[in-house]
C-alpha cells in the first residue's frame, strides 16, 4: 500500500511539472525561435515533437553540425539554442563562443542535451558558458519548458544588465566631465575676479582714508560698508581658489608644532567684533593646558573662522555662540566644538552639509547663503590632517560643528 501511495504521489509531481506553463515569448512579444544542433537524426525528431507539445506556436528549426548552425543563426533570429553534448565533445566552450559570436550575441541561451547525465557534464557545461544543462533521457515537456524559459529569461536579464552598466558608464563619464568643467570654473573666476577685487578695495580705502581729499560722514560710512563687501568677496574668493588646489590635488599643508590654546584665542578675537555687531554673544571656554598638535595652523584658523561665520549668519540677534576646545585623551585627540543657538538644520540636510556646492536654507535665509564651499574645505582640510568633522543640528533649535585633530 505504501508503494502504491508513494507510485501515486510521484505521478502526480510529474503531472505538475509536465504542466507547469511559463510564458514562452522574446522581448518583442513573438513565438520563440529554437534551434536543434545534434547530429542523431532521431534525437532530432524527438526533440521537435517534446517543443512541439509545449506550444505549438514555437518555431523549431534543426541541423546537424555547429558551422550549419552558425549559417543558420546568422540568417535569422534565434532566442535559444539546444546542443547535443557529443557533438561538441570536451571543446563544448568554442563552439559555444562561435555560435554567440554568430549571432553577434554574447548572450544568446545555449543549453546543453547530453544522452546520459552526470553532475561533472553539467558542471562542465556551465563551466564552459552553457545557460543550462538536460539529461536526454529525462527530458519531459515540463522540463525542457522550465529549460528553455530560464535560459531566455537568464539573457534578457544579462541584456539588461549589460544596458544599464553601459548606461551607468555614461553617466560616470558625463559626471566626470562635470567634474573637470567645476574644477575649471573655480580656477578661472578665482583668478579672474581677485585683481579687480583687490583694485576696487584699494581705490576704497583710498576715498576712507581721505587720501584723495576730504569726505562727509555718509561717504565714510558708504566707504566702510565697501570696503566690508570687498573683504567678504575676497574671502569668497579665496574659497573659490581653494576648492580649485582642493580638486586638483594640490591643497598642501605646512604642519609644524602649533599652540593650540594661542590659535583659537587669535581667531576668537578676530571674530568676536564681527559677532558684536551682529548682536550676539561669544563664549570661549578651552583649556590652559591643551597639547601641541602638529597642524598647519592657517589652515585650521580658516576652518575655525568658517565654522564660526557660519554661527554668526544663521543665528538672530541676541543669541548666542559657544567655543569650546579639549583633549580627548581617550581617543588622543583635541576636540573643538562651535556651538550656536541658531536656526539648526534640518536632518535631510545635515547629511549633506559638507558635500561641494551644497547649500541649505534655513528659515527661508537666502540672502545669508554663501557658494557651498566654505563647509566643503573645512571637511577637506580636517581631513588632510586625519581628523573628523561632524554636525549635531535640530532645525529651529541651533547647531553644534565639531571638529577632531589627532595629537
């Protein structure tokens, strides 16, 4: 009785396979095109006729030698190729290299029929660019359907893939160029712009310091108001300048032994008069034994000023800006804080905040925004010396830059 029940149980698997019906169509919707290679006359026929069940749509054509096939497949379309194992013998990878070359291609589904199948043949096949691999004697309709459609559906996808690597590519080269294009604009507006800046500041200074003849008190605040544009367009500038060397590689840095406590006080006390008249009150709080850390100290004034610029632009009057710096002695490393009460950012821009160009706009800011360059050089800069940088930041609550240097 068990046998009977276990006989039952496998002739209704095989009902299921035999009947199991993928779509058997090309990407154009059409009845497929299967071409036979075997030399056995009679395999051939058999072969024909187990298609021929699958659907009767399915267009088969047969011949008995690859250098036929290759004709064949040349003259028309094929979507899939079944070969006889015997006919190519143990150089099964040539003749199917030959056949995709044929077709001009390196995709077309060739699966290998063997008259006796073993594990090591269909390793081989496989091995040897082959999409699948059938046993002669096992073949059934469902099996050969199930062979046929994953081979098609395997090179559809390979095509697939092949067109959006090709596309990709595209895209990388188009950027690169960009890329170059970016890289170029900022050495020639750089170099471009900063002999008239420097021109129209001196003339202004000029008029301020009343060397070409007296001047009322609005010109004088006039002059005053100029000569501030002319300073931050020459920061600009210089940032522009910078992310040039930055791209190209040539953004050095000259490191030697630096006070620390000694270079963020000099950058406080430049800063602070710029915060004053902004209405804001800046806080240092560093401690007196910070370790010598070997920086290039311009270069790590410029990222502390442009973190603490940034504080001054996106925080009201009234608010507040907190310096802090100290030894990490756990991760042997100093740490400088620069924290603002300010208008925050939000968490799709933090993400992005140090990336070139990148600019937000908190609280609708537009006139405080600069180029999206300023950021970009800091995290460049720190990076240069193997430190970190980070933003902590809550839209309408403040911001908090922190920056890393290794001791």
């Amino acid at each position: 009785m068990a046998s009977s029940m276990k006989a039952e149980a496998s002739s209704k698997v095989d009902t299921e396979v035999d009947t199991f019906v993928p779509p058997l169509a090309n990407l154009d919707g059409e009845p497929l095109t299967v071409l036979i290679v075997d030399d056995d006359e009679a395999d051939r026929e058999q072969f024909s006729d187990v298609i021929r069940k699958i659907h009767s749509d399915i267009r088969v054509i047969v011949c008995g030698s690859t250098e036929v096939a290759k004709l064949m497949i040349q003259q028309q379309l094929v979507d899939c190729v079944l070969l006889d194992f015997h006919l190519v013998g143990g150089v099964a990878r040539g003749h199917i290299r030959a056949l995709k070359n044929a077709a001009q291609d390196s995709h077309l589904p060739v699966v290998i029929m063997s008259s006796y199948g073993s594990e090591a043949k269909a390793t081989n096949a496989m091995r040897n660019g082959a999409a699948d691999y059938l046993a002669k004697n096992k073949v059934t309709p469902g099996a050969l359907r199930r062979a046929i459609h994953n081979s098609i559906s395997k090179a559809d996808l390979s095509r697939t893939l092949d067109t959006e690597r090709q596309n990709l590519q595209l895209a990388i080269e188009d950027l690169r160029r960009k890329n170059r294009e970016v890289q170029s604009f900022y050495h020639t507006v750089s170099h471009e712009l900063k002999t008239p800046i420097t021109a129209i500041r001196e003339f202004c200074s000029l008029v301020h310091d009343e060397v070409l003849g007296e001047v009322t008190e609005g010109q004088l605040d006039a002059m005053q108001t100029s000569l501030g544009c002319c300073d931050r367009l020459t920061l600009l500038v210089n940032d522009l300048f910078d992310a040039a060397r930055v791209e190209t590689g040539k953004l050095e840095l000259v490191a030697q032994p630096t006070d620390m406590v000694e270079l963020i006080t000099n950058e406080i006390s430049v800063q602070r008069p710029w915060a004053r008249e902004h209405q804001l009150t800046l806080e240092l709080h560093i401690e007196s034994d910070l370790p010598i850390c070997m920086v290039d100290g311009m270069r790590i004034r410029q990222v502390l000023a442009n973190l603490m610029r940034n504080a001054v632009k996106f925080t009201e009057a009234g608010g507040r800006i907190d310096v802090s710096a100290s030894y990490q002695k756990a991760d042997g490393c100093l740490e400088v804080r620069v924290e603002d009460n300010g208008y925050g950012i939000s968490s799709e821009h933090a993400e992005f905040i140090f990336d070139r160009l990148y600019q937000c706009d908190p609280q609708g800011q537009n006139s405080q925004n600069g180029m999206g360059i300023g950021l970009y050089l800091c995290s460049q800069i720190v990076h240069q010396h193997k430190g970190t940088i980070s933003v902590d930041a809550v839209l309408g609550e403040g911001s908090v830059f922190t920056f890393t240097l290794p001791v």
